[in-house]
DNA sequence: TGTACATCAGTGAACGCGCGTTCACTGATGTAC
DNA sequence: TGTACATCAGTGAACGCGCGTTCACTGATGTAC
C-alpha cells in the first residue's frame, strides 16, 4: 500500500502468483521433495528458466509457501484460544473455525500436514518455527485466562503446544472429510470427536491446579 | 517356524531385507514419493531389474514397510497403557516406551511420521489403518481400566485417539531430539513436556464423568 | 545316490524420456536528460 | 514531451544425466525318477 508497484513489478508478482498456485496444486497428490521445477513451469505456463527469477530451488519455494499458509493464521489462532464466552462456547468457537480454515484454504493445509515432517530440511525448519511462534502466542493468551490463572509459564507452554498439535490434527481430520468423499456425516463426526478431546483437554485444564501438591501430581 | 526355508527362499529373503534397509535409510533424507527404484537397488547392491522380483514399485514397498514399523507396535501398546501401577508411574512407563522405541527404530519412526501425510497414496492408507487398530485396541484396554469405567464406548475410542495422536507427536519430538543435536537436555526436556501433557489428559479422563450431565459437559 | 529337467532370483544391455541448469537472447518497462 | 540508454522478467535451444521399464539371459537351487 506504500507505494503502487510498476507495471514491471506487478508482472513479476503475477508470474510469482502462478507458480506457488500452481505448485500448491500440484501437491495434492505427492510431497515437496518429488516436485519437479519444470513440472511447476509447465503448470504455471511460463518457461523452465523463468523459475530461476523468483525461486532457487523448489525448496525455496516450499519455504514461500509455509510463510503465505501460517504466516496468515496467527490473527486467527488469537481468536480461536480467546477467553470470550463459556467453555463449551469456546470450543465450539474454535472447532468451527479450525473446519472453516480447512475449507476456505484445503491445499495450504494438506501441505503443511505434508511437509511438517517432510522430506526438505529448510522447509520443516520453517513449519517448526511457524508452529513454535503459535505455540507462544496460544501460551500468552493462556496467561491472560481466568482458567490458567496461577498456572507458571512452563505449564501455559506445555498446554498451548497441546492444543497447537490437536489443532492440526483436528484439521487433517477435517481434510480427510473433505477429500475422501462427499458424505457431510463423516464431517459432523470429526466435530463430534474434535469437541470431546477439546472439553477432555479443558476439564485437565481446570483441575490442573488442584490436589496436595498442584501442577498436576494430584492423587488419583 | 513352520518350517525352514531352502536356499533359494532364504537368499530371496535376504535381497529383500537389503531392499528394506536401503530404503529406510534413503528416507531419511527424502520422502517416498521421491525415492527412486534405481537408489533403493543401488544402495542395496543388486541391479535394478532384481527390484522387480519383490516390489511392484516404490509405493508398494512402502507399504511393506509400513507394515514392518506398525504392525510390530501391537504389542508394545497394550504394555503403554497398562492398567498396572498408580497413574504416575504408568505415564512414566509410556514415555519411557515411546523414547525407547524412537531410539530403538528411529528410521521406522521417522518414516512413519513423515508418511502418515505423505505424498503416496497407499502408504498413507496403510498407515492410516494400522493407527485406526492401535486405537481400537487402546480403547479396548481402556474399557478394562477402572478409570474409565462406565465410559460409552464413544467415549473410549474418542479418548484412544487423542492418546495415540500424543503418542505419535511425542515420538516426533523425541527423534528431532535424537538427530538435532547430541544434547541429553533436550530429550529430557521432552520427556518433561510429554509427562506433563499426559497428566493433564489424565486429570481430564479423571474427572470427566463428574458434573451434572456427564461426558465431560460439566459446569465450568 | 545319480541324472535330467524345471524353476526362478538376479543380470546387463538397451530404450526413450523428462529432468535441472547454462547461456545468449529479446523486448517491454523504467530512467535520465 | 521526446529521445537515448539501462534494466531485467521471461525465452528457447542445448547439454549431460539418471530415471523406470523391457527383454532375453544365466546359473544355482529344487524336483522327479
């Protein structure tokens, strides 16, 4: 918004556009590390040597691509962990946008399932570190929550990794509904079960300081 | 056992092993949808065509060996969540399970990890399946647990899946501990975060049958 | 036990193909005066 | 406003290379008598 871009500048950004577009789609049906630069070219109709103007490798832009699919979520994720409503409010709050994420934005997600563990080093760097960002933020708004009150900066990290990580599988869950087959029922199950483990996880949650010696070594 | 297997079998048996191993260690730098035929019988030393003789292609010895790093987990399982001891020494005996294993067969478990979203069809399916049992044999061991008595069996399998997810992020986290550096800190740092997340399921699974409705829809 | 034949795991040459990368280029856009 | 020159995103030909797959083969192992 700074400045408007050059005709020169706005050509290449399209150009840029395409081949992360069409890299995206490629890998519905395979893994970063079997990408082909000329397979993205093709896709994205320029050719082969334009590549080399945007990215170095398709590592490179691999990177690109887990910057534009979490770069984006944490105004959301402050959302979903919100302290606004009642328990089961919240739940439900974060469930639906968590199902929403999935369809607005399938491909971002399925790759970043993808490659969390992928094959490409600087790539699962740069999904680690995105995740380890979300995992502070959902931690900070944690201290700011009547429910976590009390709780030591330790115990707010090791929740917000836990929730961070049925975060995604909730959404891999949602995916696998979306692209396996067309049955809304098998969506409405993965609410279901995704609503449980978070209100199992919660009820933790609240009796976590409870018991002699609190932080969890309650008696059984 | 049934009886011993002639030359002709054993030799046959021992190419394929060597196909195996070749793979797993190949796929620690890659992902399967990108692991070459011609890699896998090069690092195995046998010409390519001999590949032909076990595996109709890459992603069929995938699944072969997705079913070598989970299918030998079943037992381990029923030991993880064993109802034997108070709840705090049976967290301490599975995070010691999983951490044993991660060193044990680290390439399987890495495979795995890197799989279960991967790029091959197949191999995701198997993986897939192969999961869907553990959860359904952690939920029969649950229905056995007093913890969980007069949980429906929703209930159960809700909560077997949010333990074999942990168990599997867990894991990851202990094999980027064993790989990343040499630092003993880390791996106890994980086993520090993975015990107080299984504490706080278990709170939960404690108390989620209190409240005046049940099922973990208690009052805040 | 010995012989003749069948099986079949592994070989090696050959194939056509798509890959990543290099290079000199083109021509539209940008800039200086 | 017009002109001369610089920039640089995208092109297209060319390269050497490793890929998956086919095919007819070899020779050790297995089997029948």
């Amino acid at each position: 918004m700074s400045h408007t871009l050059g005709a020169r500048q706005a050509q290449k950004q399209k150009t840029r556009r395409a081949l992360l577009d069409a890299a995206l789609e490629l890998l519905e049906g395979q893994s970063l590390s079997s990408l082909g630069l000329r397979e993205v070219t093709r896709a994205a109709g320029v050719a082969p040597t334009a590549f080399y103007r945007h990215f170095r490798s398709t590592a490179d832009l691999g990177v690109a691509l887990v910057e534009e699919a979490l770069g984006s979520l944490h105004p959301m994720i402050r959302t979903t962990v919100s302290a606004a409503g009642d328990s089961e409010e919240r739940i439900a709050r974060a469930v639906g946008l968590i199902a929403g994420h999935v369809d607005a934005y399938p491909a971002h997600v399925r790759f970043i399932a993808r490659e969390r563990h992928g094959g490409v080093r600087p790539v699962r760097e740069a999904v680690r570190e995105q995740l380890a960002r979300f995992a502070g933020e959902v931690g900070e708004a944690l201290a700011g929550d009547p429910v976590s009150a009390g709780w030591s900066e330790d115990d707010r990290l090791m929740l917000a990794q836990l929730y961070v990580d049925q975060m995604l599988v909730t959404a891999s869950l949602f995916l696998e509904a979306l692209e396996a087959d067309a049955d809304p029922r098998e969506r409405e199950r993965v609410t279901r079960l995704a609503t449980r483990q978070l209100r199992l996880i919660g009820i933790g949650r609240r009796h976590w300081l409870d018991g002699p010696a609190g932080g969890g070594r309650s008696a059984p």
